[in-house]
C-alpha cells in the first residue's frame, strides 16, 4: 500500500490542498494580528489629547519657516473656523474634497498647526470609541496612494507638486503635499 504525502497525488486535489493552507494561514495570520493590537490597544482620549498637547507645546519646526507672528498667519479664531469647516467636510457620507483642498492649500506652515491644534480630538463619525486627530480623520477620508481616489487634477499655485493635471496627484498625496510645510510627522 502506497504511502500519500500531503502534496502528492492528483494536481487538482494538491491544488485544493494549497488552497486550504494559505487561507488557514491567512486566518491566523488576521487572527494574530487582532489580538496584537487588542493587546497594544488603540489610544484612548487621554492618550491622544496628552500627544496633541505635547505637539502644542513643542511644536515641530515649519519647513517654510513662517512664524505665529507672521501676517500671512491666520488667527486662532480663524483656524478653528476652518477646523470646523473640515469636520463638515468629512462628517457623514461623502467627502468635500474640494471644500478641503481650497481651505488649506494655500495656509503657510504655522497656519496649518494652528489648524491641527484647532481640530484638536474630535469623536469620527460621532463615535466616542474613535478619538481621532485631523490626521486621523484624513487618513479615514481620503484615498491612500499616489494615484488612489483618481487624479484629482487639482492646479494650485500652492501646492508645487500638484500644479496640473498630468502631475497625477490623488486625494491624500496632494493632502500630504499641503501638510508637509507644517512640520508635522504625516501619519495619512
């Protein structure tokens, strides 16, 4: 009597074996996954808010070297408007990218901290189990990659990298571009 391996006999019924091993390993792969970040856990409100107040008293240098004191820079009053106006933006079904784009592709580096610190920690979706930051919010709104979400085919002046349409920029790499005169880590 013959022995069979695991991966011997027939090429359908070894095809069906393989097919079988790479979705268990993928359901423990997923699996484990989980429970490492329950075990990490997500930051709650505290940690989160102590991490936006830390960045507020300590803020990273801008890349364009503009200053609060500068008098391109908009005030906190504005920056909370505009902190708002991004929130309904992205609130509910849809995004407002366009609403989005013509209010921050023009700030300078201090501006969009001032922005970001507005924004504060805000419940996404009205769910207080997701204490989500501005950056937090773009990267559940916008489409990740260079290309994703299309090419928006945006052409502004204040964003060099994404002056026509054949720079081919999607949502969240001309969002980037934007961010990136703030200093802050992009996390989007």
């Amino acid at each position: 009597m013959a022995k069979e391996t695991l991966f011997g006999g027939d090429w359908q019924k070894v095809l069906i074996k393989v097919v079988l091993l790479l979705l268990v390993l993928l359901l423990i792969y997923g699996g484990i996954k989980k429970l490492l970040l329950l075990i990490k856990g997500n930051p709650d409100r505290e940690d989160k808010e102590d991490i936006l107040d830390e960045q507020e008293s300590n803020p990273p240098t801008v890349i364009d070297d503009s200053q609060n004191s500068d008098p391109e820079t908009i005030t906190n009053n504005d920056a909370l408007d505009i902190a708002n106006k991004l929130e309904i933006a992205m609130d509910n079904w849809g995004t407002d990218l366009d609403l989005m784009f013509n209010l921050l592709a023009c700030l300078n580096g201090a501006s969009l901290q001032k922005v970001k610190f507005e924004f504060g920690i805000r419940d996404y979706d009205g769910d207080s189990d997701k204490p989500y930051d501005l950056f937090d919010w773009f990267a559940q709104e916008l489409e990740a990659g260079l290309f994703a979400g299309g090419n928006i085919g945006v052409n502004s002046e204040c964003v060099p990298e994404c002056t026509s349409y054949w720079d081919m920029c999607g949502e969240a790499y001309f969002m980037r571009q934007i961010w990136v005169k703030s200093g802050f880590p992009i996390t989007f």
